[in-house]
C-alpha cells in the first residue's frame, strides 16, 4: 500500500510540473493598461439663425428688420451719371411694393409710405395660378430686406428663383388701411418710372439742388397719386368728355409774345385759325397714359421764382410742393388750385412734350389782357380771378374758367380738368398716399451695423479638421501559445475631446468597445529563479523582457457630445497596430487605431437660436494613434 501511495503522488506531481509548463506560458496573465491617445477629426459644420418668428411662411418683424436697410440714402437720391459710384435709386409707380428672388433670399422693397399690416407674399406658379407663400406681419415704409428662402415654405424654396414672379397683396388679417391701399395700386395702369439723380451735376443752370431723402420720399408719393389719377374711370371720362379744345403751341414764342394757341370762342373752342393747333381728346388721353421715364431732381434755393422744370426726360419742383395735405384736395368754385397740384400737373405737362403756349401746362397760357393787348404772360402763372356777375361771363376769352354744367366751373385746360379729378379722388379716398393717415405713422428703426453682424453672426458653413486628444483605458488577457505567438482579448474605453472653430466649438468623444489583437514577438529573454523544496532544489524560467508588435481589430461604439446641446453615435470597427515592449510585469505599447467604415454621422442642431446641423466624418483618414503603459499580473 505504501508503494502504490507513493507512486500516485509522484504522478500528481509530475502532471502538475507539465501543466505549468504545458498550460500556462510566462508572458500569460491579466493586464490593464492606459494612456494618451491623439488624432484627427473631420467636421462640416451647417447652422442658420432659427426663425424668431412663430409659424411656416410667417416673416415677423425681428426677421424681417434682420437685414433691413433704407430705400433712400443720401448718396442714392443725388446720383450723377458716369461719376457715382453708387447706383441710382428707381422706381416704378407698378411696383412700388417689390418681391423677387436674388442671392437665394427674397428681396423686398417697400417704396411707399405706408407701414402695411399682415401682407401677403404670392408666388406665380406656372399654370398661372397664385399661391401665398408668406405673410410679412409688417412691411416698413421706405424699406428693404433680403429674407432667405429657407425661412418661406417648400414651394417657394423649390420655385424661387430669378424667373419666378411674386407679388403682394393683402390678407385676411391685414387692417383696412393696409387693404384699401394695396387694392388702389392695383388700379394704376400708368407707369411712371423714374430715378432719382443729382440734376445739377449735368445742368449750369443753377437751378437745380441736391436731393434729400425726405424728397425722394415726398416724390414718391406724389407720383403714385399722379399715376393712379391718370389710371383713373375718372381721368378717362373727364379728359374724353370736355367741352372745349385742349391746344398746344408752337412754343414760348420767346417770352413775351401773343399766344396763338388759347381757344379763343366763348364756349372755349379754338377759331378756325388756329385749329393746326388743336390736339383731339384722344390725342391727350393716350399721351398722358402711355407713362414716363425721367430723372427726378429739386429745383434749388437759387432758382429765382422758378418753382418747377421739366421735359420730356427730366422732372423737378421746389421741395414744399411736395408737402401734401388732404387739406389741398378742398378747394371750392371759382377758387385757384394748390400750388402743388397745379405745379405738378404743370411740369409733368412737360414732360409730355407739351409747351406754354396753349392750354396744356397753364390754364389758358396764362393769357391776360393788357391794356387792350391780348398778351402771352410767362411770369405770371396765375390768372386773376373773374369778378364778373353772373359767373358765366367768366368763360374764355374774358377769363380762366370753363361752365361745364350749371353751377360747375373748371379751371381753363389741362390743368383745369387735372386738378379737379384729383381733387374729387382725394375728397373720396381714393388715392393711394392719404397723406392724413401716413403723417400718423412713425418711421422705422433699422439696426445699426454692429447690430446686424451680431444677429448674422451665429450663421455657420464652415469644413473643419482638428486635432482631437485623450486618454483610453484596456483590460483583459494575454495569452501565447509560443515565445513568439498569442493573443490578446480586452475590452476598452476611450474619451477624447477636440476645439474647433464654429458654434460648435468642442466636441466630446465616447468609445466603448472589445477587441482581439495577435502579439508577435520578436525578442524575449527570461531570467531563471532558484527555489528548494523537502528533497531537491528547482529552477523556475522568469520573463525578463520581450519586444513585439501587435495587430488586431476593435468593435466601438462612439459617442459624440457637441457642446452640451446634441449628441450622435456610431459603430464602428478599427484595427489597431504598433509596438509592444515588456520588461516583467511593465508593459510599453505605442500604436495607431485606424476606423476601416468610412462613415458621415449627422448630428442634428436645435436652439432657441440655431438650426442646421454638423457632419462628422470617420474613416481611414480619422486615426488615432496612443501610447500606453500597462501592468500585467
């Protein structure tokens, strides 16, 4: 019994003495390790200004005053040809309120006088149909924006363009100042278009001064009341319909000289003599609706007594008759018509190619007798007004008024006739500019500069490549079937962060991941170790050092914070290579971890102020390369 006892042990402990040379190797064991890691990463960043307005399609006032600049400006009122280096500023008294596409925005001008309320943007679609595609809360007077299309719904993002028509008009919700305006300049016809220039510059007259923005806006109004009047039923049936002759000479007859072409019969007809001057009511109906183009100045302080000039390429009065009143509608029989009125009409009749001589830009040429002497009077533009009893008796040649009807008098010409439609259309509201309810609007606040590139500024596209630093921490097992062969399996953590340029300007990596690399060892040295038992003494073989290299492949999970406002993540497989250098249980690796899938992550960016979005990429060219040092067990 004591033999086979003996026997047993001794075979146990041989086996044991194979296991530990057999199963486990000198390099085996538990590690964790750790270090810095550092490398590339790849982002494109995408935000805009999120719109401060509630609603798809809404332009609200914030948004709207973004970009928002004055129409007039003290260097594009006073334009010169061919020595500006600003561009004039034109108007058309068809558009006087604008929307086109340009630079991917809308562009809106608002030329009137009116701050509008809830106006709709409309978009002509090709089969002609008009859709709304926004609502402007509140169009300023003398004002224009760039609103990009972004902020209009898909339909006008897909069809704005240079060639897409827009127009404006109201809405259901605009108040009824708002209506009754843009629905009468949906009446005017008559295009009077025009640009404001320096006259001044190209004239030696002295008569002309600079622009100031407050006559540009004067201008425009007036203008877009002229335009509507000559666009008139109203116009048309007084023009069409009058009972004497409209006349126009052969000129100024230099000065001081008789007319020839005042109608000279009582009923205000012209004699046979003088009927090569006569121009038939159609004649005069279509010439003053056919519209004009001309540079618009202001007659300056120097000009003496001269109040307008005008031709047909040119326009200008003093900068008070622009100073309108609904007061100056209000003018009863037999009393002269405001200076304005008259003084415009009077100058636009120049404009048509008409001269003083006749009854087209004065009430009868301001013909007057003088001492028996029938005399054409350039210096004086109004006629003296008929004291005769009854008022009939004041009908040409004695006087500067036509009976139209019983108890109906009119001013003698054009003139006559003008001023009075006017005046009916301005007692009815008709007109466009009621200038009672303009002078209760205020003028808007634009921001300054500084201002804009602040509100402009959190809008991003920007392509970025920066650095991103960290640490990573592993932990697992080793394992070598050889001296120079074996594995190693682990899990790993990483954290990385990296700035960058932009709004979003950190960036907050998160990996986790398990991995398996193969350990090729090109060196290893042992030392033996020395230990005694009961009977004999033993030697142990103890690993010294090794040198090596590594490969293998890692599966991560990454996560992405940007800012502390959005988060994105991916998976991903890396392989990682380098060296690896032992020296007894210490462990020195340097490598490089190399994403295999190229991969674009979209993280999606919200705020109260931004939306967009940033792309990060990953791929073969994003590495990271580590050092780490390790403890194995």
């Amino acid at each position: 019994m004591n033999t086979h006892k003996n026997w047993s042990l001794g075979f146990l402990g041989l086996l044991s003495l194979l296991g530990e040379e057999i199963f486990a190797h000198p390099k085996d064991g538990y590690f964790v390790e750790g270090g810095l890691m550092t490398g590339l990463i790849e982002t494109h960043e995408y935000l805009e200004e999120r719109s401060p307005c509630s609603g798809v399609g809404v332009i609200c006032s914030a948004l709207f005053m973004r970009n928002a600049t004055p129409v007039f400006t003290a260097e594009n009122v006073q334009w010169i040809d061919g020595k500006s280096k600003f561009q004039p500023v034109r108007f058309s008294t068809l558009k006087p309120i604008s929307v086109g596409v340009a630079n991917n925005a809308l562009q809106i001008k608002n030329m009137t006088a009116y701050n509008l309320k809830n106006v709709a943007v409309l978009m002509k679609l090709p089969n002609g149909q008009k859709v709304q595609v926004a609502t402007i809360e509140n169009l300023p007077q003398f004002t224009q924006s760039a609103i990009k299309l972004r902020y209009a719904p898909k339909i006008a993002q897909n069809g704005g363009n240079a060639q897409s028509e827009f127009s404006i008009a109201s809405s259901a919700t605009s108040d009824a100042e708002t209506t009754r305006m843009l629905q009468a300049l949906e009446q005017i016809t008559v295009n009077i278009q025009g640009r404001f220039q320096n006259v001044n510059g190209n004239d030696a007259s002295g008569s002309w001064g600079l622009n100031t923005v407050e006559d540009a806006k004067g201008y425009t109004s007036a203008f877009l009341n002229l335009s509507y009047l000559f666009s008139s039923k109203e116009f048309k049936n007084a023009v069409l319909n009058t009972q004497f002759n409209f006349a126009n000479g052969p000129g100024n007859n230099g000065g001081l000289a008789e007319s020839v072409a005042i109608p000279r019969n009582f009923n205000g007809t012209l004699q046979d003599w003088q009927k090569q001057y006569k121009l038939t009511n159609k004649q005069v109906y279509d010439q003053y609706t056919s519209g004009a183009n001309v540079a618009i100045g202001i007659i300056g302080p120097n000009s003496g007594a001269v109040v307008g000039l005008g031709g047909p390429s040119v326009f200008g009065v003093k900068p008070y008759l622009l100073n309108f009143k609904n007061s100056d509608y209000n003018f009863g029989p037999f009393q002269n018509t405001t200076e304005a009125m008259d003084t415009i009409l009077h100058e636009y009749g120049h404009v048509m190619g008409y001269s003083h001589d006749g009854n087209m830009t004065y009430p009868n040429g301001t013909f007057n007798y003088n001492g028996g002497q029938k005399k054409f009077d350039l210096s004086q533009n109004v006629v003296s007004p008929c004291t005769a009893t009854p008022p009939a008796q004041c009908n040409i040649p004695n006087g500067a008024w036509y009976q139209m009807a019983p108890n109906d008098y009119t001013a003698a010409g054009m003139i006559g006739v003008g001023s009075k439609v006017w005046s009916q259309l301005g007692q009815a509201g008709q007109l466009p500019i009621n200038y009672d309810k303009i002078a209760q609007m205020s003028a808007p606040t634009y921001l300054s500069n500084f201002m804009k590139t602040l509100e402009n500024m959190t809008s991003t596209n920007i392509s970025n490549k920066a650095a991103i630093v960290g640490f990573n921490l592993k932990g697992g097992y080793q394992q070598y079937w050889t001296n120079w062969f074996g594995l190693s399996y682990y899990g790993i953590f990483n954290y990385n962060f990296s700035k960058k340029t932009g709004f979003i300007k950190r960036i907050n990596q998160v990996a986790l991941g398990v991995g398996v690399d193969m350990l090729f060892d090109f060196t290893t040295t042992y030392t033996h170790q020395h230990y005694k038992n009961k009977k004999n003494t033993r030697k142990l073989k103890v690993l010294k050092s090794s040198f090596g290299i590594f490969g293998g492949l890692r599966a991560l999970w990454k996560g992405y914070a940007l800012n502390t406002i959005a988060f994105a993540n991916s998976g991903n497989l890396d392989v990682a290579t380098g060296f690896n250098y032992r020296y007894k249980h210490s462990k020195y690796s340097i490598g490089v971890a190399i994403p295999l899938i190229p991969i674009n992550l979209k993280a999606r960016i919200s705020t109260s102020l931004l939306e967009g979005s940033l792309l990060i990429k990953e791929g073969p060219s994003h590495f990271n390369v580590f050092f780490n040092y390790g403890w194995i067990f």
